[in-house]
C-alpha cells in the first residue's frame, strides 16, 4: 500500500497528541473549520460524559480513574462523520492508548519545546498536574514529563512545529494530510 492510500483510508480520523500548552485544541478547531471535519476534545468529552470537571475527577477519583476513562474513550471511539480530536496531553502516554490512536486514525503530534510550554502553562490554574507545582519548580517538571512522554509522542505519524503560529501549523498540516 502506498502512503496516501494508507492515509486516505484512516484519515477520516485525526488526532493531535501533544503536551498540556501544545495547542491541541486551539490548531484542532482552526483544522476542522478549514477540512469541514467535526471537532471534538477528548476531556470535553470525558468532563460531559462524567458530569465532572478533569479537576474534580482527579480530585475525587484519583489520575489512575482518570486514565481509565481516557482508554475507555479511545475504545469507544468511531465518529460517524470525519473528525479532528484534541487528545488530552497524557492520553497517548498510558495504557498502549498511543497504538489504539494509530489503529484509529492519522496521528499528529504537536511539538513545542520545554520553555515554550512554560510559558503557555505558567498561570495555568486548572489542569491538576501542573497547578500544583510550586512556581519554581514548574520547567524542571515539564522537561522531566516531557522527556517520559516523548517515547509516546515520537510515535505519531507526523510531528509539526507547535511553537510555529497557529497559521503557519495549519498550512504545514494541510500540506501533510493532502
Ligand atoms: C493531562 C493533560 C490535560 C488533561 C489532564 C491531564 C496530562 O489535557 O487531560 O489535565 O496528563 O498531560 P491538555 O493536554 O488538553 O491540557
């Protein structure tokens, strides 16, 4: 199979993986607009699913429950209509979900370095994981995260530039996906 038959028949799935602050869903809505593909993000559809914000299910389940709910929505998985998903940034990372993504659609991973997703994330106050990292303390936690997930990310079929503005990303993926 040539590589554009291999894309054309699972790229009516795309999924953006990617750390917390990478942009996944700010480029995914921006890419489903142009590709005329639905959007969905995968906490928005956990948090509506659960009736609970991602805080809340950290909170009062704990990360492993959380992670179990990432598997169960990748399993569950199958749009009808094409669609462009903004992954939450540990999904890929647990539980082999990053080869469920791969069986599943075009995978895309969003790369930005260390201090860029410092700056993105530096008042972040409600994504659980990093919220509670002392102020001081914040880059040396993303570089540690961000060199454990690598192995995953690096899986993806693609990677693109996420520190490039959104605009030049969407040209840059318009240019892969054609
Ligand atoms: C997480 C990233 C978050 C969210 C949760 C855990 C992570 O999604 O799923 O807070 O483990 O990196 P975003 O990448 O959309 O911030």
């Amino acid at each position: 199979m040539t590589d554009n038959q291999y894309k054309k028949e699972i790229n009516h799935i795309i999924f953006l993986i990617g750390f917390m602050g990478s942009g996944k869903t700010t480029l995914g809505k921006k890419l489903a607009k142009t590709l005329k593909y639905d959007f969905i993000d995968s906490d928005m559809w956990i948090e509506n699913r659960n009736s609970s914000t991602i805080k809340q299910i950290f909170e009062n389940k704990g990360e492993d429950y959380f992670r179990f709910l990432e598997q169960e929505f990748i399993e569950n998985f199958n749009p009808s209509k094409p669609t462009v998903v903004a992954t939450g940034g540990g999904l890929p990372c647990f539980n082999e979900n990053i080869e469920r993504l791969k069986n599943k659609g075009i995978v895309i991973y969003l790369k930005a370095s260390a201090k860029i997703l410092l700056s993105r994330l530096k008042s972040d106050k409600s994504r659980p994981l990093i919220s509670i990292i002392d102020e001081n303390e914040k880059l040396t936690f993303i570089e540690k995260k961000l060199s454990e997930r690598s192995v995953y990310y690096n899986q993806a079929h693609f990677s693109i530039n996420s520190g490039n503005d959104v605009e030049k990303q969407l040209i840059e993926l318009k240019c892969l996906l054609s």
